[in-house]
C-alpha cells in the first residue's frame, strides 16, 4: 500500500520534472489572460495596459486585460489565487490589495502564500500639498504648527487605508503631531476642497500636478525615498529626516506554486517591456514613478511590506486593529 | 464678452473640420446609444474607448468624448419614457410622467419635447459656458462639504415631494433609499456594513443595478402577472408629424423649458450630484406653479419636459470647473482628465489662453454636437414609438436579456445579475402595495453624498456641527429647505389668519 503510494508518487514526480521544462520551454502557447483588480482609467489600469501592449510582442501572444473591480478588487485577487499556476493567468498586484487591504478589513485571500511575485515596474508618486498662498512653506512648518494645535489641520486623502493617508499618519506620529484625516472617495475631489479653502492639506498622487504647474497649489514633499525627476525642487522624506520612505509599488503575480521557468520567462518578459518608449510615457504622464524589480525583488518588497504595513496599521490601530 | 465671441468663432472653424464633424458624430451616436442601452453608461463607454484616444489629437477625442456624454443625457430619456428604464440616475423623475404619457398613446410629445428641449437647453448652457464660463467656475469651489451637506438636505425634501398619494410612502421610500445607500463599506471608517460577508456587497449597491431591477424586471413581472390585454398601451399615432409635440404642448412646456435651463445650468456648475438635483428640482418646481397640480403623475408634459431640460443643461454646465479649474464634476468628467493628461495637457486655468483651440473648438463642438443629436433623435421618433407596438411577449423578453447583459457588463461579474434578479422581485412586490421606488432610487443616490459631506464637515468642523449653520451658503441652502418643508403649513396660517379677517 505504502508502496504503491510511492512509487505512484515517484512516477508522478518523474512526469513532472520531464514536462515541465518542456512546457516552460514552449511558454506561452496561447494566450495570456492579465485581471486587472480595478475599475478602467485609473493609474494601475493605465499603466498596466500599456506594460501589456509592449509585453505582447516580446511574448508572442496576446494577452487579454480584464478589469474586475468588485468586492474593492479583493475578488479579483482570490481568482487569480485559485486559478492554475501554469502562467496564463496573471494579477497586477498592487501594495494597495497584497499589504494594505488585508490589514483593513476581511479578504478571502493570504497575500503571502497565495501569489508567485514575478516584477514590480512602478509606484505611486504620493505627493504632501497645500495652496500656493498658504503660510506653511516646509513639511516641518505644517507639522509644527500640527504639534502645537492638535487636530486643527485638516488633510484631505482618497480613502481612510490608502498609502497616502498611513504615510501622513505616520510622518505625524513620527513629530508627535495630531490633523484631521478627512477622506473625499479619489484624488480629484480632495485636490478641489483644497483649492476651495475648505481643507489646510491634501496627501495625494498625480491628480495634483495640473494646479502645481498653474501655480495653485505648492508641493512640501513626496513621501517616496528619492526626489522625482520632473519635480527636483519637491524634497522626499527620507531628505527631511525621515528614516523610512513609502512606496505604493505596481507589478505582475500569478498565483503560487507556478514553475520557475514560467515566471522566469515571464520576468524577462515584462522587464523588457517596461523600457518601451510609450509606456514610459503613460507613467510620466499620469505621475508613476519607475519601481523596477524581477521576481526576487518584487518578492522580497512584498514581504517586506506585508510586514510593516501590518506593524504600521496595528500601531495607529487602524481597519481590523481598530479600538471597538 | 467679445473675446468670447472671437473664440467662439475660432471654435467653430476647428469643430467644423471634416475630422472633426465625423468624431463629434460618432460620440453623440454612441452617447444616444449607450443611453439607451441600460447598464451600459456614459463612464464605462468613455473608458473602454480611452486607449483609442491616444492615437487622436487631444482635440478630436475630446470632442468625441464629451459627445458620448451629453449623448447619453438624450438617449436616457428614451427608456425611461418608452419602458419606464431609467437610462441613468438623472432621467428617474422622467420615468413618473413621460412612461404615462407613452401609455397613454403621447410616447411621440414626450421623447419630441424631451429631444427639442434637451437641445434648447444644450444650446442655452453651451452658450453660458462660453460667454460666462470661467466667471462662474468659482462656484465649483466654493461648495465644500458643509455646503453640500445643505444642498443634499434641500435635494431630500425635494424628493419627499416627488410621486403620487400620500406623503408617508413617499417618507418611507426615501428613508429605505438613505438606509441602501450605507450597505457597502463605511466611506471613513473603511469598515463593512450590511454586507453580511458577501465580498460583492462591499462596493455596496450599484444605481444601475438598482435602476434595471427596480424599473426593468419589475415592470417585466408586472406585465407578467396582469390579465392578458389588460395592461395593453394605447397605441400612438403613426407618422412624423402626428408624433411630434403640437401648440399646446409647446404652450405647457415653453416656461418648463426655459426655467429648466437656467436651474440645471446652475446646479451643474457644481460638482457631484448638481445634474440629478437639478432633474427633480425642476419637476417639483413645475408641479408647484402648475394651476393643476393633479395631472402631474399623470402624464404631465411639463414633468418631462423640465427634467429633461435641466439634466441636459446640466451636463453642458458640468464643462465649466472641467475646462476652467481642472476639476472634474462626476467619473465621467475624471476619466476625460485621464485623457488629457496622457496627451500631456493638464485642464486648468490656463487652458483657455494656452490651448484655445481645443478650449473652444470643443464648446463649439457641443452646439453642433446638439444640433446633431436633434437631426438624428427627432426623425428616429417613428422609429423608437413603433418599439411600444411590438408584442409584450417579445418585448419584455428582450427587457430582461438586455437587463442581464447591461448587468455583467457593469463589472464583469455575474452577482451584478443577480442582485438584478432580486431587486426585480423587490420592485414588482413594492408595486403590488403601490409603494414608489423613485423617491427610494433618489435618496439612495443622495445618501451617500449626505453621509459622505456630513461626516467630511463634522471631521473639518473638528465635531461640532456649528459649521453647517456658520458658512452663509450652506445656512442660505437650510433655510431654502426649512422653507420648501413648512411651505404648507405657512399657507394654511395665512388662509386661517385671511379667512379670519374676512369674518370679523
């Protein structure tokens, strides 16, 4: 009986070892199905089409987008979870769905066990902005002036959990310094309270950069690691004397136990893609930064980010955490 | 006033190109389209056709793009009035009075009126965009959260005004709206309510799912369960000319269509629910000044041609914060921006000394864009009233296929479909106890902007709710509503203290 298991086992690991590197040497016979976690037009969506028009090519089949933004994407990324490992069925991870959300509330899925990381190829910019004609010129000003009248700065984010309002958080935990979080649903709106003189700040992405360039609105910092090239005057926190720096990255996974060929294919691929011309074009455009990682390093980012966006959330006891 | 007009005219040299013509045609054909199509919207539409914009220049595609949605405002009228499925949320009050016009054999006046004064009011607003526009976009900025929070709260006593008999359905209809409108996750907070573990629940419930279960499958299931013959329409009138609206529905509906105009082109200089307000403000306005407020709820010409008249001025006014601010009013607008910004031109103030062409060739572009939309409605009308000839039991098979279709294609996802199916049950049983699901659809869509700017005020006013009351306009907006509530008990002190002069 044990035998018989073993040697049936044996078998089977046989079968595999010998067909799978012909499969991956093949890869991919048909096309590939991409399941975008979001609604159409937004950044990841935008960014992620573009990748996948330069990767078609490279790959030699078409890859097919399908947007399915229900359950807050969360649905999407329990199919991908389930779906065959075998490389034709891929998710645009996002920080946002892999380190954030399963902090914040219930998900059917473990970020950290049911996904293959196969590249990173950008991040959010997330920018810390006031009116142009308002008194705070430096990030240390606003959050002095925070320290000194709890609660009375009020800064506009997209939603309560998103990296822009936990990196704010954070920076005003950091300088013992107390504002209001006021969540206006996206970008767009939070950026028009402010102009309206309805808010003191707004922590947000790209949406921002029009009224920069108009001259509306000045930028006090970007919460990534480095400055943006387009925007050299903005200093990143770490510059300021933050010692951490918060990137709310984009990529490519599949779900777990897919063959290392497979991904390593797929890696080649997409990083080959993310030098296309028009992509980088759509990332300037729509404020993207360049994040670029092959599988071990998207790996190890995420890892890394599970962890501390779940040590960052219980601290400002936050989503699952909160005090009831 | 007279730069205005000089742009003007450089506008309509652009917008007239061939190019031009053939993008703007093919945005208003695809907007009447989707319209009338339920499910599929404006947003959805505009976002598929996103990736074929970058290959256009920035001032074609928005062209096209601002076609497919003042196009929709037209095609949603079409439903509502022929098979009482409101095309989207703005077009709900269309459904009371122009469905029962259709029934009673007036389908032809109601979608002519609907067409001619959506079409005046295109034009009027279009023009106020122009000669006015980047004057009354600070209006945009200066609503905040307290000040729609009093707008909503003047929005809700409109809506109690809305539909037939007595005023607690229309109470209790509304009180479930703003009770739906919290399932899904806490818009602060972040957390799940009412979502009893359903993933799908968590977006909370969709206004187009609502709209097809409610509306759609409802009507449906009531055509089902009635006598056969018994719910028969009154046939119309065969022929142009017998369909179009005559003197004295033009006599009723001039005032309709001229207050119209101006109110929606108001409310749609505001971002957010500014269109859908601006519909059912009118259609209570009208019924107010009515010298027969009865009729209303009974096919009314002027309950539809109002509505129709503000939602489209509206959505020509929503332009204004777009292409003067850089702000975008609604998701439609947001994906627009989407477009500009990836041809690396940022909507703002500056556009209009910057890029004039593209500033005014698409304000041009929208008068010819009406003019097109009335060329094309206006000769279809035979067309779309010989659909209510066809045998109920072809067409409402077909209601519930397109219902299923529109359902999926919402977000992919076949639990949309089902919550269709439900609310379609839903809809018939509040039919069979003569409850009113639009004050319900209203305050359903309201009650998130309520809930969202109440507690975004509360935040800013660091928990006091002296700031809704301290800021002139939201407190100008609570008295409006205090005024429109108590505006029956009023008259009743003046006919008592009259009635008691006149005796002593």
């Amino acid at each position: 009986m044990t035998d018989r298991i073993t040697r049936r086992m044996t078998l089977a690991a046989g079968a595999a070892l010998i067909a799978a590197p012909a499969g991956a040497q093949d890869f991919p016979t048909r096309p590939i199905t991409l399941v975008i976690p979001f609604s159409p037009a937004g950044g990841s969506d935008l960014t992620a089409r573009a990748l996948v028009k330069a990767a078609e090519p490279i790959l030699g089949q078409p890859i097919t987008v399908v947007n399915r933004p229900a359950g807050g994407g969360a649905q999407a990324m329990q199919e991908v979870a389930r779906a065959a490992p075998d490389g034709y069925t891929l998710v645009n991870s996002t920080a946002i769905l892999t380190a954030i959300a399963p902090n914040m509330r219930d998900v059917p899925y473990n970020s950290a066990t049911d996904f293959t990381p196969i590249m990173t190829y950008g991040a959010f910019n997330t920018f810390i902005a006031v009116r142009a004609d308002s008194q705070y010129q430096t990030l240390q000003e606003l959050l002095d002036f925070a320290k000194a009248n709890p609660r009375v700065v009020t800064v506009g984010v997209s939603v309560i959990g998103a990296s822009s309002h936990l990196g704010m958080a954070r920076l005003a935990q950091d300088r013992g310094a107390q504002v209001s979080f006021v969540p206006f649903g996206g970008g767009a709106p939070a950026v028009t309270a402010l102009l309206g003189r309805h808010i003191t700040s707004v922590v947000v992405s790209g949406e921002v950069l029009p009224h920069v360039a108009s001259g509306q609105v000045r930028l006090l910092a970007t919460l990534m690691g480095e400055r943006v090239p387009s925007l050299p005057n903005v200093p990143s926190i770490r510059e300021l004397g933050f010692d951490w720096s918060m990137n709310s990255w984009l990529g490519i996974a599949g779900p777990a136990n897919m063959p290392q060929p497979v991904v390593k294919r797929l890696q080649d691929a997409f990083l080959q893609a993310s030098n296309d011309a028009n992509f980088k074009r759509v990332m300037d455009e729509i404020a993207v930064a360049e994040l670029r990682n092959d599988a071990a390093g998207a790996a190890r980012i995420m890892a890394e980010d599970i962890r501390s966006f779940e040590a960052l959330i219980k601290e400002l006891k936050l989503g699952r955490y909160a005090a009831r | 006033m007279m730069e205005s007009l000089i742009g003007l005219g450089q506008g309509f040299g652009i917008a007239l190109s061939f190019g031009n013509l053939l993008w703007c045609l093919l945005g208003v054909a695809l907007g009447t389209a989707v319209g009338v199509l339920p499910g599929l919207g404006p947003t959805a539409t505009i976002s598929l056709l996103l990736p074929i914009t970058f290959r256009l220049d920035a001032t074609s595609s928005l062209i096209m793009l601002s076609g497919i949605y003042y196009g929709a405002m037209y095609g949603g009228s079409i439903t509502s009035i022929l098979v009482k499925i409101p095309g989207e949320a703005s077009s709900i009050v269309t459904c009371i009075d122009g469905h029962e016009m259709a029934r009673r054999g007036r389908a032809g006046p109601a979608l002519g009126i609907s067409a001619f004064g959506s079409f005046i009011a295109g034009v009027v607003a279009t023009l106020g965009v122009a000669l006015a526009g980047p004057a009354v976009a600070d209006v945009a900025l200066a609503f905040g959260p307290a000040e729609y929070t009093a707008l909503v709260v003047l929005g809700l006593v409109l809506v109690t005004q809305i539909g037939e008999g007595p005023r607690i359905r229309a109470l209790l209809m509304a009180a479930l709206g703003l009770w739906g409108s919290t399932v899904g996750l806490d818009p602060i907070e972040g957390t799940t309510r009412f979502t009893f573990g359903v993933l799908e629940l968590q977006d909370g419930l969709d206004i187009a799912v609502l709209a097809m279960g409610l509306f759609g499958v409802a009507e449906v299931l009531t055509l089902a369960a009635a006598k056969e013959g018994s719910t028969q329409m009154v046939d119309s009138p065969r022929g142009l000319r017998a369909l179009l609206p005559d003197r004295a529905d033009w006599r009723a509906s001039s005032g309709p269509i001229a207050r119209g105009s101006v109110l929606g082109f108001a409310l749609g200089l505001l971002p957010g629910g500014g269109a859908l307000i601006s519909s059912f403000a009118s259609y209570v306005m009208e019924r107010r000044l009515a010298k027969d407020p009865s009729r209303f709820g009974q096919g009314a010409i002027e309950g539809v041609a109002g509505p129709e008249t503000a939602n489209n001025a509206a959505a020509q006014a929503s332009f204004v914060p777009l292409l003067s601010l850089g702000i975008p009013s609604n998701v439609v607008m947001g994906v627009m921006i989407g477009a500009l910004m990836i041809q690396g031109i940022a909507p703002g103030p500056m556009l209009a000394t910057e890029r004039p062409e593209l500033f005014w060739g698409v304000i041009a572009s929208m008068l010819i864009g009406n003019l097109m939309l009335l060329v094309l409605n206006v000769p279809l009308l035979p067309v779309f009233v010989a659909l209510l000839r066809v045998p109920q039991r072809i067409l409402a098979p077909l209601i519930l296929l397109f219902c299923v279709v529109g359902a999926y294609s919402l977000q992919n996802s076949a639990f949309d479909v089902m919550m269709v199916a439900i609310f379609g049950v839903v809809g018939f049983l509040l039919r069979l106890v003569r409850l009113d699901p639009a004050p319900f659809m209203l305050a359903f869509v309201l009650g998130e902007l309520l809930e969202k700017s109440i507690r975004q005020s509360l935040l800013i006013g660091l928990g006091s709710p002296m700031i809704l009351v301290e800021k002139p306009i939201s407190a100008a907006l609570f008295a409006l509503a205090a005024l429109v509530l108590c505006w029956p008990a009023l008259r009743w002190i003046q006919i008592r203290i009259m009635g008691g002069r006149r005796t002593t």
